[in-house]
C-alpha cells in the first residue's frame, strides 16, 4: 500500500440511492393502499417497487473506489481495478443534465494512453460532492 501514496479520496459510486428509494415506494404504497378503495391495485404495484429496490439493493451494489496520489483503485464487480496515475491520459467529463433541474451533473471519465475509457460512477455538481470534485479536478 506504501507504493500507492497518500489517499486523497474514499468513496461509494451511486448505485444505492435507487434501490432505497424503490423500497421506500413500496412499502409507501402498502400503507397507503389501506386507505384508498382499489387495495389491491396499489398492492401489486408497492409489492413490484419492493422487488425492484431489494433487486436493485442486492444484486447491483455500489462499487467501492480510492483515489490516492499515485493511483485510481476501482472495485469492480468484486474484483479490483488499479489504474497507476502514470497511464491516465486526461479526464473527461460526461455531463448529463436532469429534465426540469437547472443543476447539470458531471461524472469523471478517465482516458487512459491506450485510449481506452473508464468511467467513475459518482457524481458532482455544483451543489453536491465537491469534495470529490476538487480531488478529480486536481488529479493531474
């Protein structure tokens, strides 16, 4: 671990976030189908949302990465993924814009020297991450 320098960043790629939120649906749908006259219909519809939050939840877990002064360490599918700084060409960023937000996101894509693209799964703008944003941007 000497060899990988001093860690600058620690974190989670978004992957979480939806599985809770779909969860939270579900079960909002449940309570919710107590008090309105079609039951079974909001049921259904709660018991779908819990599947795919718990789906979402157990199977596409967020991934785990570092990045540290002399390299990008990416757990991937649990197996990891160490990029030394050395062979990142230049970052890039992959901007998406949500309908009906003024706020644009931006996720990090690393261009390696053999032109082969890595995309980082974690999001900043200008309201959310910058910590994460001033490590990124500063990288190289």
């Amino acid at each position: 671990m000497n060899n990988f320098g001093e860690l600058l960043y620690a974190g989670k790629t978004d992957n979480n976030k939806n599985g809770f939120v779909f969860v939270l649906l579900g079960i909002l749908s449940f309570v919710g189908a107590n008090f309105i006259y079609a039951k079974m219909m909001l049921m259904v519809i709660g018991g779908v949302f819990t599947l795919i939050g718990l789906y979402l939840l157990l199977f596409k877990r967020s991934e785990e990465f570092s990045i540290y002064e002399n390299k990008i360490v990416l757990t991937l599918n649990g197996q990891e993924l160490s990029i030394p700084k050395e062979q990142i060409s230049h970052i890039e960023y992959q901007k998406i814009k949500v309908r009906r937000s003024p706020v644009v996101n931006y996720y990090p894509v690393l261009i390696l020297n053999d032109q082969n693209k890595v995309l980082i799964n974690k999001a900043f703008n200008s309201i959310v991450n910058q910590d994460f944003k001033k490590v990124i941007e500063s990288y190289l």
